[in-house]
C-alpha cells in the first residue's frame, strides 16, 4: 500500500449530497480529491463519517472511483454529512447544509503528521473550521504541511464562516481560490477598496502574504494573480447541466498542472476547460478523459457535451 509520500491531501468535509433525483458523493475537498486522482496523481482524502449505513455507503463508493479510505476517519457518536442541493434553471446549486455531523469531529492523530508532512498540496476550505475541534485539526495539518503547496479553496456556505477563520487560513496558505461572489463577501468582510477584479486580488495577495491568488468568475473564465503574472482566461460556450464542483475541478487542474511543472499560463487554460467539462455534467465528479481534455486545449476545441 502506497504510504502517502509526495501524495495531493484533501482536507475536509465528504459526504452526501443529496439531489431532487437522489443522492451523490460530494463536499468540496473530496470533488478536489477525486479530479487530482483522475488526473493521474496519488491522492489522499482526509476526513470522517459517521458509523452508518451512509458512511458505509461513502467507503463503498470510495473504492470504485479508484480512491482509499485510510483515512476517513469513523464516529459512532456523530452521523455521516448530508446536503440537500438544489439547483435553478441556470444550473446553480443552492445548499442546506446538515450541522453537528461526523466531519465536525475530525481528530489528529500520529498518522495524520505523516501524511501531511509529507504531501505535495494540500487544499482545504472554510466549512470543515465551522467546529472548534475541527478547525483545530485543520490547523494541526498545515502546520505539519509547510512544506507543501498550501491551497486554500474559500468555498463559504450558509453562514458557517467568519473573519477569523478566513484570514488566519488565508495567512496560513500559499494559495487562494474564490469566485466571483466570494469574493464580493470579502470586499464587505475585509473592507476591500474598489478598484476592480484585479486590484482586489492583489489586496489580498499583499495583505495576507498570498503567492498566487486565482479568481473563478463561471462563465466568465477566470482571473489568476501573482507578483509577477496576471492571466485571464475567458469562459467557454457550454451547455450546463449543473455547476457543482466546477470549481472544486478548477483548483485541481490547477494544482496538477502546476506540481508538474507546467507554465501558470497552461495550467489556467486547462484547469478552465476541466471546471467547463464538469459544469456541463451532472455532479461534482464525472469520470473525465484527461487526454481527450487536454488535446482539446490544444486544438482549441470546446469540451466535449453530452449526447
């Protein structure tokens, strides 16, 4: 068995989303988790479900998407995550996120120091903080993961965040990904000045020590930042079926192509095409074909739709 050495860790919340028409793996760092594996990297998913038929039900999905549930940790005091989803017309997910649930009580322990002392990356966002034990583990793992490619994917829910949860994760990371309504929160949170898209990513980068600051904006494209290059990426003509984990897809993309080596200006390309490719499938976690994706970026082909 692999033992994590050099391995792409996301930390966070797995768990159900649960549809109109029934119900999907998902959470925002496990979508991550899932496109960096397709992608063809060893990856990690760092988490912890209830001891019940749902988790029963994530360990048993887990394995067929190629994936290992080492680490998911089991409560039998707490129960497996669930979200009921809903999405409008123009496939815009809305959430109701379940509180007090098994990811709440994510724990450290020896094993955990290993794997993120030794991982590449490591993305984590803002909805697994929303607990104080939790959010303590969280900060165990980035301290341990220093050396790693720290991302901080935002991804604010509900109203499970505050001030001094984002920016202590944003001073603790090296990397930032937010859209364009998060960004927005941030201007009133932070008392961001107005001076457009660009001038507040480089507020950010500046006030919170940040290497690289990317900024989605869904059909759009996106914008990404750093004190050296600014790229941005126009969005791409797809017919979407639902927006969720595009995002999620974005960062990885990003975060694959970069620990390859990849030029930031590839890597942006790509990582819009992947976010487009998931955005026009149902789901955070649509099996994708990176050769076919990447000889569409080549060519300048659109994403593949479906039939």
């Amino acid at each position: 068995m692999a033992d994590g050495s050099g391995a792409i860790v996301g930390l966070g919340e797995i768990l159900w989303d649960l549809f109109p028409g029934g119900k999907q793996l998902g959470g925002a760092p496990f979508n991550f988790t899932f496109h960096c594996h397709q992608l063809g990297h060893e990856s990690y998913m760092v988490s912890r479900i209830g001891d019940d038929q749902l988790g029963r039900e994530i360990r048993d999905a887990v394995g067929p998407l190629g994936l290992n549930s080492m680490y998911l940790q089991s409560d039998d005091q707490h129960p497996t995550g669930t979200v009921r989803v809903e999405v409008d017309a123009q496939g815009q997910p809305s959430y109701t996120i379940t509180p007090k649930v098994a990811y709440d009580y994510l724990g450290w322990d020896d094993r955990l120091h290993i794997l993120f002392s030794q991982a590449s990356a490591v993305c984590f966002g803002t909805l697994i903080q929303r607990s104080a034990l939790a959010r303590q583990t969280v900060q165990h793992a980035l301290r341990a993961a220093q050396a790693s490619l720290i991302v901080y994917d935002i991804n604010l829910r509900q109203s499970f965040y505050n001030r001094e949860i984002i920016e202590e994760s944003m001073r603790a990371s090296r990397w930032l990904k937010l859209n364009d309504v998060e960004l927005k929160r941030l201007h009133e949170m932070l008392g961001l000045k107005r001076q457009g898209d660009a001038g507040a990513l480089a507020q950010l980068r500046k006030r919170y020590g940040l290497e690289l600051v990317c900024l989605t904006r869904g059909a759009h494209g996106c914008l990404i930042q750093t004190a050296d290059e600014e790229i941005a990426v126009p969005g791409l003509p797809v017919v979407v079926a639902d927006t969720v984990g595009a995002g999620d897809a974005f960062t990885a993309g990003l975060v694959v192509y970069t620990l390859e080596g990849r030029t930031l200006d590839d890597a942006a390309v790509f990582a819009n095409r992947l976010a487009a490719q998931v955005a026009s499938l149902v789901g955070g976690t649509p099996t994708i074909d990176r050769r076919t994706l990447e000889g569409h970026c080549a060519n300048g082909l659109l994403p593949d739709q479906p039939r």
